[in-house]
C-alpha cells in the first residue's frame, strides 16, 4: 500500500502517472490529507484454506462450538468491519440487516449469503487473519500459522 499527501499539481501529476502504470484492478481511497492506491488481488486459496483450518482449530479446541458458529463469530467481529470499508457493500449490509439481533446477524455470517471473507482481496483478508490469530494465539488456541499469510 501506497499512502501519498498530494498537495501541488505537480505531486497530483506523479501520482496520476504512477496509477496509469498499476496492474488493473486497483483500489483508491482518499481522505482530506491522504491518497491510498495499491492493486488489488483476490484472495489467494490458501489463504481462504488457512482461514476456515483456523475456524476447524478454534472449535476443536473450545469443543463447545461448531466449524460454522466460529465462522459466523469471527465473520462479524472481524470480517464485516473490513468489508464495510467497500461503500456498495455497506450499503447492502446495512440494509439488508437492519434491527436484526447478534444472534440473527451471526447466522447472516455463518450463511455465506454475503461474500464476507470471499469477497476480500489479499490484503483484507491478511488483515482478517492477523486479527483472529491475534485474539486466539494468545489464549493458548493451536492455530496454523505458515510463514507467508499474503
């Protein structure tokens, strides 16, 4: 990720160049003080492995929860906070949920009805992975943790 401050038009023109030479599709994102382009990939099969042999880890080791109820937990601690980030995809979420209970949006989560981790790039999904590796490492869960996450 790139993040770049674009205060002149010359720093607008290098930052125009750089786009036009990134590998389709990209992300933008900017805010008042700051300018984020990077490109993005699809989430990796074995990164969507180590995510669900993550939620098989967490349950085996509770014993008190299922493969899909920890999916459904993580999906919504986790994973919907990254995906509210996408603007389109908030906007359904938030509609499409709206007055539901914990209960009600866990099992949302567990459906796949929303494309939660499937629809992350690279990097959402990393991120994702790192916050629930990050809650359960520490707790004394077993959790499969190769090398390269990306």
């Amino acid at each position: 990720m790139q993040a770049r401050p674009v205060i002149t038009a010359e720093m607008g023109q290098a930052l125009s160049d750089a786009v036009v030479g990134m590998t389709l599709p990209i992300s933008i994102r900017w805010s008042k003080d700051n300018l984020d382009c990077h490109e993005v990939k699809k989430r990796t099969i074995p990164q969507n492995s180590l995510l669900h042999k993550n939620f098989k880890e967490i349950a085996e080791h509770f014993g008190d929860r299922t493969t899909t109820e920890v999916k459904g937990e993580s999906h919504l601690r986790w994973g919907v906070p990254i995906r509210l980030r996408n603007e389109q995809w908030a906007w359904l979420w938030e509609r499409a949920t709206k007055g539901l209970s914990y209960e009600q949006l866990k099992a949302v989560c567990e459906s796949g009805s929303f494309a939660i981790s499937s629809g992350m790039d690279t990097r959402e999904l990393k991120e994702y992975i790192d916050a629930l590796q990050g809650e359960y490492l520490p707790m004394g869960v077993r959790l499969s943790v190769p090398e390269d996450r990306s």
